[in-house]
C-alpha cells in the first residue's frame, strides 16, 4: 500500500485551495482519517494592526525542504496521503497562508503528522513573512536556538 | 575550485539580506569557503549585513550548513549559496 501514497506539495501565488479540495486529495478508502490544518493571516501582532502581509519564499528549497519533512514524518507515522500547499507573496488579512491535510488508517497518526509538519515547516522551510502596520513593515523571523515558542522579533527586522 | 583556487559562486538574498543589498542574487569569487565569503559581504555591505549573517545560516546548493561548520564548508564552482534569514512561513 505504501507505494500508492500520494504527496502534494506546492507554492501558490493565487488563494490557496479550499480545505474541502485538499481534503478530497487525501482521501481513501482505506483511510479512517483526514486530519487538516490551516493557517490564516492574523490582522495584529502585540496590540499594532497589521495592514496586510506578503510571503517571499526560495521556492527550490522550500519544496525540496517539504518533500523531507514529509519523508520524516512518512518514518514517524503510518499515513497515507499527504498535502502541505503554502501562498507566497501577498496574502489578504484572514486568508490562508498554508494548509495541511494528511490521511491514516486511524485518526491518531494524521493528527499527529500534521502537527509534525506545520511544526517543522515553521522551523526550516525557507519561506518569510513581512507584517505592514501603519508605521513600517517587519520581516518576522524565529530562531531555533530560542526556547520560547512564542512569535518575536530578532535583531534582523527592518523599520 | 578552478586552477587559480577561487570559486566563482551565486549567491541568493532574501527577505531582510535582500532589503540591504537591494538585489536578489549577485556572483563572487570566493578564495576558499563559507568563511571568505562573509568577510567578503560584509566588506562590501557592512555591519548592516553582518548582524543578519550571524542570525542567518548558508545553504549552499539548497542544503542547510550549520553554523559552526561555516569556516570548513569549501566552495565549488557553480555553487548556489543562499543567506537564509530566521524563517517565518507559515
């Protein structure tokens, strides 16, 4: 059954496709599970507005970092089909910047692959975000070494 | 490396690398390694860019380096060497 496993992985510079579309991409019929995630826009960041944001990603290996993560994750847990779509360049407040679907025979294993790869995307694709207030724009940036998981900003950010 | 032992590399800016450089990639001959080329960008674009090279690694032909393997990474020709800012998808 494992050389049937289908992955999706792609970069959309137009909205991404609705969770139902990616849903129906994983599905199977030996399949118990569909476990999904999506991540949107989010219109403030400690208390200032955020206008808008846009994604700049080195397409390459941003893919070739995916089709690993998704390889590891394919070691870790026994899933079927899976699908990890991101949206680069501007992306509208409250729209989906990445979605993930993940099929498995029984619920646990998708839920937890899916929670492995919107982990380590955000550790090590190479894909950044810029937040625009009213007063300037900031490259958001996480780092490894930190041990707060919360968003913060590193020295790297622009005025 | 060629006859003369420097290499001729591209390297790739993105997000706040680019913002200083103002461009999104540019070709260097590189003495030796990943250590030459920082001193080589931050020669050319300053403390500015030396502050984001130590919060960034190299990748070099879409492969992470770690960090403390920098000064021993030796370049090819044609090598793609790209300054990976702290990441921000998702």
């Amino acid at each position: 059954m494992s050389t049937a496993n289908k992955t999706f992985v792609q970069l959309f510079t137009n909205p991404l496709p609705s969770l139902d579309e990616a849903s129906q991409l994983v599905a199977s019929d030996s399949a118990g599970a569909i476990s999904t995630f999506s991540g949107t826009t989010r219109d403030h960041f400690q208390g200032k507005q955020v206008l808008k944001l846009e994604y700049e990603g080195y397409g390459p290996m941003a893919e070739k970092i995916l089709q690993q993560i998704i390889m590891e994750a394919r070691d870790k847990w026994e899933i079927q089909h899976v699908l990890v779509y991101h949206r680069l360049s501007e992306v509208p407040i409250g729209e989906a910047s990445v979605i993930i679907a993940v099929s498995s025979a029984h619920r646990k294993e998708a839920m937890q692959a899916v929670e492995y790869l919107i982990d380590e995307l955000k550790a090590r694709c190479p894909i950044w975000k810029k937040e625009f207030y009213l007063d300037g724009s900031v490259w958001k940036g996480t780092c490894e070494g930190c041990t707060s998981d919360r968003e913060h900003r590193h020295g790297h950010s622009v005025a | 490396m060629q006859e003369n032992g420097t290499s001729k590399v591209t390297v790739l800016y993105f997000a706040a690398a680019r913002d200083i450089t103002g461009i999104a990639s540019e070709t260097f001959s590189v003495p030796h390694s990943l250590g030459d080329l920082t001193s080589i960008l931050t020669t050319k674009y300053g403390e500015e860019l030396r502050k984001i090279l130590d919060h960034s690694l190299y990748a070099v032909n879409m492969d992470y380096v770690e960090k403390d393997l920098e000064t021993n990474t030796v370049l090819k020709d044609r090598d793609e060497v790209a300054i990976i800012p702290p990441v921000s998808g998702g």
